[in-house]
C-alpha cells in the first residue's frame, strides 16, 4: 500500500511540475508581447469579397483571405442511441496577404463564432 501511495504522490508532483513549467512558459511568451492592440473587424463584405480592412497601429490595412481547408474543425452530434458522431465542419481559419503592402506579407486568422 505505501508503495503505491508513494507512485500516486510521485505521478501527482511530477504532474505539478509539468503543468507549472507551462505556465511559466506561457507567461513568458505574454511577456514577450512588447505591443498589441484591439481592433474590431467589420466583416459585413468578407462574405462576397474575401476581403476585409481594418485600422491598427496607426496604418489601414486591406486583407485578402482564403479558407484554409487543412484545418478544419469536426462537430460532435450525439445520436439516439448516445453514441458520439463526429462530422466535418466548414472551416473557419483562414490565410491570406495584405493587398496594400508592397513586400512580401503573410497573413492567417480564426474567425470561428465563440472562438476567435
């Protein structure tokens, strides 16, 4: 019995240890973040154009997007029966470019409802 008490409380700090290093790593890379900004996206025309502008760091930007198919999200439906049915959803990630920008540019976003 102690000996199994010994694994759980190992296992437990070992756990503790684990998950303590990964917030102090995700602490470091918010740290890093020397600036950022909220911005609000209008995505009124993103459905007919793929395009949408918005305003951050003092500059307009005007980006272009494409649905990222490679990622794509699975929404689980239980059935009568209560077994769990996955299905394919449309993705809502997408990449894209910054149109007004005249060097290279690389652009990827989540739009996904409750998400972000």
């Amino acid at each position: 019995m102690k000996l199994i008490s010994f694994a759980v409380l190992l296992h437990a700090c070992i756990c503790y240890g684990a998950i303590q290093s990964l917030v102090e790593q995700k602490q470091e890379e918010f740290d890093s973040i020397g600036k950022y900004e909220l911005i609000y996206l209008n995505l009124d025309q993103f459905e007919s154009s793929n395009i949408i502008e918005l305003d951050a760091y003092g500059q307009h930007y005007k980006v272009q997007l494409t649905r990222n198919h490679q990622i794509a999200p699975n929404v689980n439906h239980q059935t009568e029966n209560g077994l769990i049915k996955r299905e394919p959803a449309q993705s809502c990630h997408y990449h894209g470019k910054v149109l007004n920008y005249d060097g290279k540019s690389v652009v990827a976003i989540s739009l996904c409802d409750k998400y972000g």
